[in-house]
C-alpha cells in the first residue's frame, strides 16, 4: 500500500471507531433514561 492509501485507511478507521463510540455512547445514555422513567 502506498502512503496516500495507508492515511486513507487509517483516517477510515478512526472514523469507524468514532461512530462506534458515538453509538455506544447514545445506547448506554437511552438505557439510563429508560431507567430513570421505569423507576418514576
């Protein structure tokens, strides 16, 4: 791979794994709503 491509994919990466936390991040915060308003 030549280095345009290796930063291309590194970039794809990081990215991916920015997604990945954003989403994980949004699923724990619904838990914790849903919990508060289940306890209410």
């Amino acid at each position: 791979m030549d280095k345009e491509k290796t930063e291309q994919f590194v970039e794809d990466v990081i990215h991916i794994s920015t997604i990945h936390n954003t989403l994980q991040n949004s699923v724990e915060f619904s838990f914790e709503i849903s919990n508060k308003w289940l306890d209410v």
